[in-house]
C-alpha cells in the first residue's frame, strides 16, 4: 500500500503535467510538450480529435494562420488509483479571431478533464478531454455591433455555443454536442472516467 508521502508526490506530479501542458502548449514549446505524453496520447477538443502528434501538427498550423487559443487554469482535483489517474481541473479558454468582419473574443469556462498514466515511473497523459460549461462572445472594439447567425449558433449546445460558433467561422468542423455541465455526454465521460481507475481499457 503507497504511503502519504508517495500519495502526495504522485498528485504533485500528476498537478504539474496539467500545469505544464497548458504552459507549454501556449508558449509553442513544443519539443517540451511532446514529453508529457505517452506515445498512444490522444486529445480531443470542440476543433479537433486525433493523436497527440497530429494535435502538435494542427495547432501548429492553425498559429501560423492566425489561429490563437489559450488557456488559464484554476483549482483541481485529482483522484488516483496505483498507477493511473484522473485529474479534473477548471479551466478557462480564451480565443480571439474575427467573425463577419468583426475582431471577437470568445471565452468558454469549463474543466480539464485528463487521463494519465505512470508508466516506467513517469506520469503521462493518455487522453486529454475538454468539459464547456460557460462561453460568451465579445468584439474586441466594445463600440462594434455583432449580428449573430442565430440558426448557426443554436446548432451548438449551451457551454461551448459561442466557441463553437467562432470555431466554425474559420473553418473547423464542430459537432454539436460535447461534455457540459450536466448533460449525457458528460455523465459518460464520468463513466470512463471511472472505468479508468479501475484497470479497464478507453
């Protein structure tokens, strides 16, 4: 049975590889990045689903389009079961783009929802998902009016409507629904969540 002090260390740990993420990836520290995963990382957010190697590819080339997408971390929980982890932390992203014309800035709340693994005595990430629970959309220049395509925006559900709204302006594929606060997709991702813990395959 692990002792307090591996207990502790292990979630400082697990803390610090969600910290870095966000710090890496916003600072385009990429080579860094790419050590905080296993090789069969995967990630998946409203704009993207696919391996570790192809998210560093695509968000390298949505920067170099213009593509800007940040993020700003706040508290966590972390639960652990031997050699694997859950750590749930909230989160906030932010990302400005123009949308018909106008310069806008998006902001979705919500959690941080990763899977890791201590593998030859590294904690690493498996599954990197995003939980939207709050967005708003705002132009840059406060005296500029939005008109908002209504029919476009309702075809995202509330939490990540306004994000998704900006996403597919620029042309990524959104779907239409993705973890929330409290609606289906969330509940699985608990269930996975916990089937994680205890030993089973994603």
């Amino acid at each position: 049975m692990p002792s307090k002090n591996s207990e502790a260390l292990d979630r400082q740990l697990v803390r610090e590889a969600v910290e870095n993420w966000v710090v890496w990836r916003d600072a385009l520290m990429w080579d860094k990045f790419r050590t905080l995963w296993h090789p069969d990382g995967r990630m998946v957010a409203t704009w993207f689903s696919g391996t570790v190697d192809e998210f560093i590819k695509v968000t390298k080339e949505g920067y170099d389009k213009g593509v800007r997408i940040f993020h700003y971390l706040h508290g966590s929980s972390i639960e652990i079961k031997g050699t694997r982890a859950i750590a749930m932390t909230k989160s906030t992203i932010s990302q400005r783009a123009m949308v018909d014309d106008v310069e806008c800035d998006v902001t979705c709340d919500g959690r941080l929802y990763d899977f890791l693994e201590k593998r030859k005595g590294k904690w690493g990430f498996v599954l990197c998902r995003r939980i939207y629970e709050k967005d708003r959309i705002d132009p840059v220049d406060p005296s500029v009016t939005l008109k908002l395509d209504q029919t476009l925006l309702k075809r995202f559900e509330i939490g990540f409507r306004h994000l998704g709204y900006l996403q597919s302006k620029i042309g990524y594929k959104i779907p239409k629904t993705m973890p929330g606060l409290d609606n289906a997709d969330v509940k699985a991702l608990y269930a996975k969540g916990a089937d994680w813990l205890k030993g089973k395959k994603l």
